[in-house]
C-alpha cells in the first residue's frame, strides 16, 4: 500500500507543483504562523551544510544561501518540484535529490550541520524511518527542525465562526483528497497525533529542544480578522495554532 500510495502522490504533486511555488517557505513556516526572524530557531547558519526534505521550489534553500550557508542540498517527491528548485537555485550549485523522503536516496550519512523541513514532513508514509533516515544524515549534535499543520487542526471545522471538532483526533490513519488545488488529482496523507511526532522523534535518537505551537505573524497582530470559514484563515489562527514546529538535536555518542 505504502508504495502505492508514494506513487500515486507523485504523480499528483508532479501536477499540482505549481500552485506551491514560494508557498510555505523560510522565513515563513507555514500559514498565518510565526516567522524565522521572530522565531529564531536556527543558530548561525554561515557556512553551514543544510539539507531541505521536501525542498519544493527551492525556496528555503535560497533563503539558507542568502544567510550563507555554504552547501544547499535537497530532495522532493515530485520531478516538477525539483525542475522548480533548480531555476530557482540557477547558479548556486545546488544538489537536489528526486526521491521519497522515508527511503534512502543515497544523501551522505552523519554530514550535514541542520536538516529541515517546511510543511513537507507531513506527507511521509513512514514517519519512523523518515526520522531515522534524518539522523543518519545528521552530524553528531546536529540539528533537526520541521514544521506542520498542527495535528489537531484538521479536525477543527469553522461554521460561522464557530469552531467544532470533525472526526476524531484519536484515530490515527489516512486521509485522500479526491481534488487537490482545484485539480482533479487524487493525494493521500497520514493523519498523526502530536504525540506521534515527539514520540518518533526520541525513537530516532533525537533530543527535543524546542517545540512551538505558532501565534500569528507580527505583521497581522494589529489586524481584526473577519470571520472567515476557510481552512486557513486569519480568524481561525488567532483562536487555534495553525502550525506545529519542532527542534530536535542528534544526540552525541
């Protein structure tokens, strides 16, 4: 199933790559959340070696180059994606990797400063081994950060402005979206508790630094929100983190 599923999704996001092109990337990490200016979960990043997991349209890597960091690797499901990434990274010297983030790609082992991903991590069929694979890319008292849709805000449903619970946050499995950006292609993601995501995390071997459940951004505090049903909304995220954020560090030994 597992394989299934990792083909199917990137036959999809190879169509739907385009609707994310500088969507969710640093120094933003993710909707109506926090940035890395406010946030500071990175350290000092010069000349630094990064690794993007899920890089999408190269983005985040070139604001990593911009801050200097002095090798830009990545990988990402879909083939469109990686095209992305290489016209943004034109000239940099990017290694971009097309591949499953929860499989071996041949990324070298122990040998990167921080590994990252930006609303990407989410998608991985195999939490577990994709954590163990970002160890084993890790130096020894590297650092790991990710972001993600907060595990209990998909099952929050707005209906004027009210905020009701759908489904059931208990029950960990799938979900399929039949249409995806308006397109009519079919992905699939795994539904995980919070605790699933730091539990896994020890399991790898990672210590937990820091754990962020994002207010909103300081550019929209003074803004009153209207009352909105959408998914992602301003109104929402003043009442609910839309966006969950994890530092972890490689233990050492």
């Amino acid at each position: 199933m597992t394989n299934r599923i990792l083909e199917n999704n990137k036959k999809s996001w190879d169509v739907v790559a385009h609707h994310f092109n500088g969507v969710d990337a640093l120094p933003s990490y993710g909707p109506f959340t926090q940035t890395e200016e406010e946030l500071g979960m990175f350290g000092e990043i010069t000349g630094k070696k990064v690794l993007d997991i899920g890089c999408g349209s190269g983005h985040s890597l070139k604001y990593m180059e911009e801050h200097g960091a002095s090798e830009l690797w990545g990988i990402d499901l879909s083939h469109s994606q990686i095209k992305e990434a290489e016209n943004t990274l034109k000239g940099l010297n990017p290694r971009l990797f097309q591949g499953a983030m929860e499989e071996d790609a041949g990324l070298p082992k122990s040998y990167f400063d921080y590994v990252y991903s930006i609303y990407a991590i989410g998608w991985t069929t195999d939490l577990a081994a994709t954590f163990r694979l970002i160890h084993s890319y890790l130096k020894d008292g590297g650092t790991f950060i990710f972001s993600w849709d907060h595990p209990l805000y998909a099952h929050l449903q707005t209906r004027n402005g009210e905020i009701h619970l759908k489904g059931s946050y208990q029950q960990e499995g799938v979900a399929t979206f039949e249409k995806f950006k308006g397109e009519d292609t079919q992905l699939t993601l795994h539904t995980r508790k919070f605790a699933t995501y730091i539990n896994e995390l020890i399991n790898a071997g990672f210590s937990i630094d820091h754990v962020v459940e994002s207010q909103v951004p300081a550019a929209l505090a003074d803004i009153e929100p209207e009352v909105s049903d959408r998914y992602y909304s301003l109104y929402k995220a003043r009442k609910f983190p839309t966006t969950l954020i994890i530092k972890a560090t490689k233990r050492q030994g």
